[in-house]
C-alpha cells in the first residue's frame, strides 16, 4: 500500500522545493501568483469529484476528462517560465508535471479499487485546499512586490 501512495508524497517534496526554494527566491509575477492557485484548483475539482461522487463506469469517464484537463491546463506556463526561471527549476517543472498524471491515475484506482484509502483522498483534497488558500493569500495579499 505505501508503493500506491508515495507518488503523492514525492510530489508533494517537489512542490514545497519549487514554492520554498525557487518562488521564494526569485518571487512570482502577476501571472503566476494567479495562474498557480488556477492550476491547483484543477486538482482540487478533480479530487472533489472522486471524494464526493459514488464510482462508476460513466464517474469514471468523468473523471479522466477532468484529470486530463487538468494535466495540460498545469503547463501552460511553461512558455513563459523559461525566460523567468532558471534550468533547475524548469527541470523541477517537468519532473512534476510527470507526476500529475501518475498521481490522479492513482487516485483513480484508490476510488475504483481500494475504498479503505479513500480517507488518503480525503486528506489530499483538504491538504490542496489548504495550498491553494495559501498560494492565493500570501502570494496576493500579502507578498511585497518590491
């Protein structure tokens, strides 16, 4: 069981060394301090909707259309943070951007195989919306753009 969960974990190491490190380093622009919470909110809605809807074949169908949404709408960056970001971070971005679709397939599968680990799920969801909150207040409000 703990095989089907660490990419969560892993993922979750990656982003605290992007946010800690590399956003804190270099700060974030306008595009990014929105685009980023935007990019999150899509894991968000799609862990949602495994959380909150029974599985099913058609649920399932659903649900791959969300996580595939969400998996291109997280690079669309990308363009532009090579002119603001240096190589390591963009390697970073790439290493999580291979783990998106591995995590949601995972989730996927805990929904459709494994019940007992949905409170896992649960958690993630909460665990997102705390980020998210945090990715919109600090880097909206109270981040100094000087």
């Amino acid at each position: 069981m703990f095989l089907l969960l660490l990419p969560f974990f892993i993922q979750m190491v990656a982003i605290g060394i992007d946010e800690i490190y590399f956003h804190y380093k270099r700060g974030l622009p306008l595009w990014e301090r929105i685009g980023h919470p935007l990019d999150t909110l899509t894991v968000i809605s799609a862990l949602s909707y495994i959380c909150l809807v029974p599985y099913s074949p058609f649920a399932l169908k659903i649900y791959i259309g969300i996580s595939v949404f969400s998996c291109v709408f997280v690079t669309k960056d990308e363009f532009v943070h090579k002119h603001y970001s240096p190589a390591a971070e963009n390697w970073l971005h790439a290493f999580l951007f291979l783990l998106h679709p591995i995590v949601l397939t995972i989730a996927g599968w805990i929904w459709r195989s494994f019940p007992e680990l949905m409170f896992f799920l649960y958690a993630q969801l909460a665990s997102m919306i705390l980020f998210c909150l945090y990715q919109g207040i600090y880097w909206n409000v109270f981040y100094d753009q000087q």
